[in-house]
C-alpha cells in the first residue's frame, strides 16, 4: 500500500465507545491527513499535519482529535463515537506531487 | 457552495469512445491540481498531476484552465478496466480538497 498502513481494517464500536484509529509512513514524508469517505460527500478532511508536533482542523473536525507524536505516526481518536461517525477513515502521506493513501479503516458504529 | 464540484455521473460508455470529465474549483488561490482514480471498496490512488500547459500520459489528457477555474480529464479508446470513480483534487496551502467524483462504466 505503497508505504502507509492503517490499523484496524475493520471496527464495531457502540455509541459513546472510544477508539484510536492508527496510521503508519514508511517514508520520511512530512505531510499527513485524515479524511472520511461517505457515500455522496466524497473525501471531507478531518485534520491534516503538515509536519512533526502540527497539527491542524479541517472541514469536519468536530467529535475527533489527532495525534502526531513523530514523523511516522499519525492518529485520529474519537472519544465517543457517534453512529454519524459511520466512515470509511483514509490516512493519505505527501510531499509535493508524491501522495499516496493507506488502505482505509471502516468503522460502524452502532 | 463546494470548494470542488464535479458532475456524478455515472458516464455509460462503450469501449472505446472518449470521454471527458470537468470539475471547477471556487479558490482561486489554488496551486496544484490532480486527478485520482478509486475502485470500488479501495483507496483513491492518484492518477495523474495537472499543469497549466496540459499534459499527456498515454490515453488520459488532463488540462487546466485558471481563467475559469476548471481542469478537465480526457480519456481516449476507454477501456473496460478505465470503470472507477475519478476525483479531482485541488491543492492549496497545506490541504488537499477533493471533489466528490465522477463514476465512469465502460461497457463491452
């Protein structure tokens, strides 16, 4: 997936249940972002990262926080999960016209 | 308004023909512009980028008009493997905004 990975694949969450949704570089790149993906919406951002400690709001970032500890690592967390929170979660890694997204995380929450 | 709007679609074509897809985008402070493909059920994988001068890469012609703030994908002798959905995306800043996507059904 050429260089990001995202875990979990899949996840089940119940209402007001929280979780961390993980994504992984193998690159040194320094731009990082969150979308989801709905059916009709297309990709919304959530929250993007445009290097190491940053971090910044996108278009739908309410009900989310993330994390960018290193360069590697970016993570979105939702505290209590909502059934609008039903997603497919994408990570993307860029540098300039270098873009690749990692394979998704669908989440269902109940 | 959408910062990126595309026509849905879906565009039923037989194999062969060409087609065209536009998007506009509303900023125009926009710096770089690019067309993704996604198949069903999987990542968007980037297609090709967009230059103000047009450019080619084999069957897809990708152009980009600033003037009116739109940027056009062509693809010639569709094939049956061209079926997906095509994104476009515009770059400012530090984001990325993508369009909703444009379905595309080639049909033997």
């Amino acid at each position: 997936n050429a260089g990001v990975t995202q875990t979990p694949k899949f996840q089940v969450l119940k209402t007001g249940q929280s979780m961390t949704l993980q994504c992984a570089q193998d690159m040194n790149h320094n731009s990082m972002y969150w979308y989801r993906q709905d059916p009709g919406m297309g990709l919304r951002l959530i929250y993007y990262s445009a290097s190491e400690g940053t971090t910044d709001k996108g278009e739908v970032p309410n009900g989310y926080n993330v994390s960018r500890l290193n360069k590697r690592e970016f993570s979105l967390r939702l505290e209590s999960a909502a059934p609008s929170q039903t997603s497919v979660y994408f990570c993307l890694r860029q540098r300039g016209e270098t873009q690749y997204f990692g394979p998704g995380t669908r989440l269902l929450v109940l | 308004r959408k910062e990126v709007e595309q026509d849905p679609g879906p565009f039923n074509v037989p194999e062969g023909a060409t087609v065209a897809f536009n998007c506009t985008y509303s900023n125009s402070a926009s710096q770089s512009f690019f067309w993704y493909r996604q198949d069903c059920r999987k990542e968007p994988k980037l297609l090709m980028s967009v230059y103000s001068s047009g450019n080619e890469d084999g069957r897809f012609t990708a152009q980009l008009n600033r003037a009116s703030q739109y940027i056009s994908l062509l693809i010639r002798d569709s094939k049956l493997s061209d079926s997906a959905t095509y994104l476009c995306v515009v770059a400012g800043g530090n984001k990325l905004v993508f369009g909703a996507g444009t379905i595309l059904r080639v049909k033997s």
